[in-house]
C-alpha cells in the first residue's frame, strides 16, 4: 500500500489511476479505524479498481468547544487495518498542507438539509465537512466516494453539494455496522468508560423500539419519535440532544408516513461524549 502524506503526491498518484483508465473510490476518515469504516473500504473495492483512505483530523469541521485536540489518532494502526483490507493508498496530509497560510475559500450548502440535526446541532460543521470532502475529491481525482449511513445527513449534503457543483464523483451510502450489543461503531466510543459504553445501547434499543413499532403499523411521527424519547430517558446517563424523524432523503418535515423513505436520527450524550444513531423506515 502506498502512503502519500503531501496533496502534491497524492494528486499524481490519482492522476496516473485516472489515466489509466481506473474507476477510482475515496473513502473519506478522521481515522482511529474501526469495522464500519472497514466496510466502506470492502464496498469500495467491490465497486472500483483503487481505493484511495484518507485519514485526516479535519479541524474546520470543528467548533470551538469540540473534541478536535482530544479526537483519537492512532496512524500506525490505521495503515496495518488498511493494508489488512487491501486499500491501494493512504493519504496523511497536515493541517498545514489543506489550509496553508492565507487559505480562505469554504463550500458552503445553505439549505435546509443543513439546518436541521447535526447541523442545527453544530454550527459551522457541514461548512467543513463540505470543504474537506470536495478537497479530497479534487486531490485523489477520485470517481466514487463511500460514506456510512451513521451520518446520513452528512450523505445527503455531499449528495447536495456535489449536483450542485457538478463534480463527476458518485456517492454511495453503506449501512450502519454495529457491535454485537447493537452499539454503532464510532471512533467516540474510545471515550466511553466501561459503564458509559453500557448505557449506550440505550440508542440502539430505543431505535429497535421504533422499528418495531413501524413493522406493526404505527405511522404518526409524533408516535414514534415520543417512543424513542421515552425509552432514552429511562437511561440516567443519557442526556438527549435531538429525536428527529424527516422524509429520506429530502429531510422534509411529515407527520404520517406513507410510502415514502424516513430517517430516524437521534444525538445523545453519555457522560460528555456525544453519540449519533439512526434507521431508516419504509420505502423499500
């Protein structure tokens, strides 16, 4: 596997791909890998001919109050997991080398997908989000990306702004990967004590809940995001941040839900870490 640590390097190297005629596939992460990104990486490779992993902390994607110093970095095991699942590149870059002094230029999607949930939540995120990923795009020359459905809202603002901007780049979205207690793998479980990490699978339990009250005909919204939020608070550690429940993947307010496709997202915090979870309902 090779490891470019400069854009200069890792924009030659998917330049020579692209010349020769490969479809290649990005898979965006902050690493401190875990089985859902490795997922996205098999997805990728079932798709494309290169898979280019980056592993990047992205610091305009955080406020000001955020994680970003804390956020776990573990490289080294990050290439033996990537080299482990086949990936053909790894790109390292600083900080310094995707905003160097004077850097001054943000994509912005303003829309009310970036309003809402994590957005609403956290002022400013999807502006990095957005910056960082069409970043990527550009630098790996990359023809296909791969996001989980953990962040689904993050999918659906890539989905936006790459129409929008017209980059010839297709995004695929792969399902949630979970332990086996259902927890959702995420690199922030690393910050949860032993008993915080048992209090959250009151996230997936509380979704569980929903799902099965959908599978036996419950269709009001209300309904079914109050069941969520009641099975939440019967967790004394978990401090509800959002219960939301939107048409997927327009993000649209309903309040019955006929045939159509919707997500529900939930944010909650265990202790000081905040988690997200998410189903989607109907439409398949």
């Amino acid at each position: 596997m090779e490891v470019f640590r400069t854009v200069t390097e890792m924009r030659a190297y998917g330049a020579a791909q692209r010349a020769a005629g490969k479809k290649v596939a990005l898979v965006p992460t902050m690493g401190c890998l875990h089985e859902g990104h490795l997922s996205l990486m098999k997805a990728a490779k079932q798709e494309c001919d290169t898979v280019i992993a980056s592993v990047f902390v992205n610091p305009v994607q955080f406020g000001p109050n955020e994680d970003y110093e804390a956020y776990p970095r573990q490289e080294e095991k990050d290439r033996e997991a990537l080299e482990r699942a086949g990936v053909d590149a790894m790109f390292c870059p600083t900080p310094a080398d995707m905003y160097p002094s004077g850097y001054g230029t943000y994509v912005q999607v303003e829309s009310e997908i970036t309003k809402k949930l994590c957005g609403a939540k956290r002022p400013g995120h999807f502006r990095g989000v957005a910056t960082v990923v069409t970043k990527l795009m550009n630098i790996t020359g990359a023809t296909h990306a791969f996001f989980g459905q953990k962040d689904a809202q993050q999918v659906v603002v890539i989905r936006r702004f790459v129409e929008d901007l017209n980059l010839p780049v297709t995004i695929h979205m792969v399902p949630i990967v979970r332990e086996e207690t259902g927890l959702a793998r995420s690199s922030r479980n690393t910050y949860l004590s032993r008993e915080e990490k048992a209090s959250a699978l009151i996230l997936s339990q509380s979704l569980a809940k929903a799902e099965a009250a959908f599978q036996q005909g419950e269709r009001n919204a209300t309904a079914l995001k109050q069941l969520v939020t009641t099975s939440l608070r019967q967790e004394p550690l978990a401090r509800i941040d959002y219960v939301e429940l939107y048409t997927f993947p327009a993000l649209q307010d309903i309040e019955t839900i006929q045939e159509e496709s919707v997500l529900l997202a939930i944010a909650v915090y265990i202790g000081n870490t905040r988690l997200i979870d998410n189903c989607i309902l109907g439409g398949r």
